[in-house]
C-alpha cells in the first residue's frame, strides 16, 4: 500500500506536471503517437478492408498480412526500422511501428463488418436499384459501422499500449518514467508511470465503448442485440434476438 500510495503522490505532485518533461507533455507526445498512428493505418487499412468485405475477395490475403504483422515483436521492429532509417529519423520509425501494429484490427474490423450483413439486405438494395457505389455507402458501412469502431477500439488500446516503448529510443511518452524509475530505482515512478497508461487506456476503452454503441444504428439495434468479441485472430459477431 505504501507504494500504491507514494506513486499517488508522485502522479498528483504538481511539480510533476510542469516543463517540457512533465506528465502532460509526456501525455500529449502519448496520444500525439497513438491519434497519428491510427490515422494512418486507417488510411490504409479501412479502405482495404472495405473492398474485401464487398467484393468477398482477398480475405485470405488480408488475414495473411494481419497475422504477419501482429507475429513481429513491436519493441525488436521499433529498434530494427531505428538502425535501418539512421538516429536522426526516431520519430519515423517509431510512428512506422505502431502503424504496422494498429493494421490488423483496423482491417478485420472494416471486412468483418461487412461479412456480418445479411446478404439478404445486400441482395434488397441491389434489386431496388442501387449502385454499387449507393450500396455502399448507405447500405454496407453504416450497417458495418459498429464493428469498425470496434476495430478502431481494439487498434487504440493497443497502440497505446505499446507506445511506451518509445522511451527506449528517447521519444517520451508515458513509458519515460517508467524507464527512468528502473534506472534510478525510483519504484515509484515506475508505478505511477505504469498507472498512467493504464488509466489513459480505460478512458480510451470508455470513449470508444459508448461510439461503438452509438454506432449501431437505431432500427437494428431495437431489433437485436449485439456482443463483439476481440480475439488476436479476429473480430467476430454475436447476435442475440431480442
């Protein structure tokens, strides 16, 4: 308890929250990793996922590419693409790293949303007159909304996650202190360091809970209710009939 209690303090310290080495820049360099890394992958990902899930084509390359990417160890890729690209592009490489890690859910969610669609639904829209185009954008991602959010949801907890290994390489981030505690065997740092993250990580969870839940739309969601499971291999539905 004295631990729990000195990291407290040390966390809520008002000394520890102020300079260029302070907990809310380390914050801001955190979630500066996490949003750009997202973005990114998303940019890639979900357009790729998409195709997938309407055309039906390419899903085993897709879980192919996403079991590569999340076999390869983030710390050694981090270092690797560190020594490839030269000290003076850390912020690159680190950025590439958490890109590659934030891939895989990104593109599970986004086909798996799709595939969860009754093709009965997909087949109606078609059959009115729709393009393939209308079909879509009004029919296959609202439908498949839920499911990409929570792709994105699974990509951001993880993302954040590894993100503390950027102090390895003296990009900050939440991970500093933590690295900073062990070499100065200052446990209480290395707590209060470690519990940051983890409560950034639940706000994260909530935030992205409660879109997640906005997302489904409202006629289906009064029809059914849905439980996403997120495993490593994938992201998959359940749906209880009301």
């Amino acid at each position: 308890m004295n631990l729990i209690s000195d990291a407290l303090s040390w966390i809520f310290a008002a000394e520890q929250w102020q300079g260029d080495g302070g907990l809310a820049a380390l914050l801001g360099q955190h979630l500066l990793f996490t949003v750009l890394a997202v973005l990114i992958a998303g940019v890639i990902a979900i357009p790729a996922g998409w195709a997938i899930g309407h055309t039906g084509k390419g899903r085993e390359i897709a879980v192919g590419i996403a079991g590569i990417a999340r076999a390869v160890p983030s710390f050694g890729l981090l270092i690797l693409l560190v020594l490839l690209l030269g000290v003076l592009h850390k912020p690159e490489a680190a950025l590439l790293t958490f890109v590659v890690l934030a891939i895989p859910s990104l593109l599970a969610g986004a086909y798996t949303g799709f595939e969860a669609i009754d093709r009965k639904t997909i087949d109606a829209a078609r059959a009115v007159g729709m393009t393939e185009w209308q079909t879509l954008f009004k029919v296959e991602i609202p439908l498949g909304l839920a499911l990409l959010v929570g792709g994105i949801r699974s990509a951001v907890l993880q993302v954040v996650a590894t993100v503390t290994v950027a102090a390895y390489v003296n990009l900050g981030g939440l991970g500093l202190p933590i690295i900073t505690g062990l070499n100065l065997r200052r446990f209480d740092m290395v707590l209060g360091g470690a519990l940051m993250v983890a409560a950034l990580a639940l706000v994260l969870d909530l935030a992205f809970a409660m879109a997640q839940k906005a997302a489904v739309p409202r006629g289906l969601g009064a029809r059914t209710k849905k439980k996403f499971h997120y495993t490593d291999d994938q992201i998959t539905l359940e749906r209880e009939m009301s």
